[in-house]
C-alpha cells in the first residue's frame, strides 16, 4: 500500500494524492450488507442547521459494521479487503462456518484466507476479538467498547491502537492514541491490532473539488463576514477581528475546554489528552 502522485498537469493535481488501494481485493460491497441513508445536508428533522459547511457529496451506501464481534467460538474467514465510504480505515468481509457474512474493521496485516474468531478463550492473534480480561497487557488493540455489549465505540481510525497498560480487579487500565489513560470494565471487548490503511494521514486533498464530493461545503472565515454574521466580522479594512477567536455563537476557539463536565465517563479518565501543537504519543 501507498500513495499515488500524480503529474502536475494542473493545480489541483500539482498538490494532490490518492491512496493506491493495493490492498483492496473487491470492487463491489456485499449488497445484503448495505442500506441507503438519506443525506440530512447538516440540518436536523426541523431543517435547522446543526452542523455547519455540510452538504452535496457524492451517493454512497452504508455498510452495516459488526462492531459488537460477539458471535463467540465460531471461526470466520477473511474473504475480501473492502473500501468504506463512510470511515478512513478498510473493512473486511468474513464468512462464518454457518454460513453468516458480517462486516468487520480490518486490521492492518490481516490477509483473505485467516481465520479469525471472538470469545472468551480465543489467542491474542490479529483481528481476534475479546474481552479485555483476556487481552496481554502491553498489547495493541483496537474498536474497544465503553460499556459490555454496546459495541466498540473508541480507536476506530485509519492507523490507530490503543495499549492495554495494567489490570487490577475489574478495571482495565488503556491508553487511547490521544493519550488519554482511562480505565475500562474487565468484560469490554476489544479487537487485536493496528487498524488499516495508515497511510490516510499522509494525502494531500489537493483542490476544493474533492472536499465538495465529500459532502463539505466552503467555509468563510469569520474575520471576513459582516458584524451581523459573526462576532469577529466587520472593521475597517482587513482588521483581525479585534478580539480571541472564536464561533458564531460566541465559544472560544483556542484554550477552551470543550468536554461537557457532566459526562458520566468524565470518573473514568486517569489522564486527560495532551493538548497544543506538535505533541504526538509514543505508545
């Protein structure tokens, strides 16, 4: 796998890369697999705009991810590498010995022909799914769930892990790629392995066009709207805004905290995430 560059035969591709997809084994998703989502274009069910700059794009289907893994002690094959639309990383096609094909994040290293199983008792091998009282402390992981049975919600990223730190009783105690430390119940499952496709970060969009067929629309700056519009707008010629950054409602842009304190979870995190620039975890 890599990233394509191609000849600057304009702006846009002068500043431009693609993924080669070299992994991919299949050019069309498994149709049973897949729903049509009706776009909402950033507005709610009243058409207010609860999410700016979004809007257009290009159709996609839905691929239904399995991201509970709790079909237990039943070997799967890996039967194709697959491209999601709606997520950065690759996913993967497995065919249990029943007969039943789910969808699955894949792991990077993961091949079309391994098997891969869920439980309790399975090995600590790649795309392995299990709780997290039987993971190896010090091993990466990956699609890592919150509460017991609810699915995996956290690590879902193109060339993310976490790592499995200590266990004591029944926590477990994790840490997530922002370096974030927080503790789990021991019964929360996780999937061994480094997610696919690392390469993401890497590609440069290149010209606006690309934002547009994935659903961006353009984003004004808010310095170069009119006082009406924006707290930063307005002033005699190219002015800087005349106070902090911050939204059109008013909420700092830089420094803030941006969690909400209520958060139940908020008990659970020994270490809050590194903030400000140029700082990078090194798991």
């Amino acid at each position: 796998m890599g990233i394509r560059i191609y000849r600057p035969t304009s702006n846009g591709r002068r500043n431009a890369s693609v993924n080669d997809y070299a992994e991919l084994t299949a050019e069309h998703p498994q149709k049973s697999l897949c729903v049509r989502i009706k776009k909402a274009g950033g507005k709610n069910n009243h058409g207010v705009t609860t999410c700016r700059f979004r809007g257009g794009g290009a159709r996609k289907l839905y691929r239904i991810i399995d991201f509970k893994r709790n079909k237990d002690n039943m070997a799967a094959i890996v039967e194709t590498i697959e491209y999601d639309p709606n997520r950065n990383c690759f996913i993967s096609l497995v065919r249990y010995d029943d007969g039943e094909k789910r969808y699955i994040l894949a792991p990077q290293g993961l091949a079309v022909g391994q098997k891969i199983e869920s439980g309790k008792g399975v090995e600590p091998r790649v795309g392995n799914a299990m709780p997290l009282s039987s993971v190896p402390v010090g091993v990466e992981i990956h699609n890592i769930e919150m509460i017991s049975g609810q699915g995996g919600k956290l690590v879902r990223g193109a060339g993310l892990a976490a790592r499995l730190m200590a266990k004591e009783g029944d926590w477990a105690t994790v840490i997530l790629p922002s370096g974030e430390m927080r503790t789990l119940r021991m019964e929360c499952r996780a999937t061994i392995g480094t997610l696919s496709n690392p390469e993401y970060q890497n590609i440069k969009i290149g010209k606006a066009g690309r934002w547009r067929h994935q659903g961006w629309r353009p984003h004004v700056r808010g310095k170069a709207q009119n006082p009406v519009a924006h707290p930063m707008g307005g002033g005699e010629g190219r002015s800087n805004g005349g106070r902090h950054p911050c939204s059109p409602t008013g909420v700092l842009a830089k420094g803030g905290k941006t969690r909400n304190p209520r958060k139940t979870s908020n008990r659970r995190i020994v270490r809050r995430r590194k903030t400000g620039r140029g700082t990078q975890l090194v798991l």
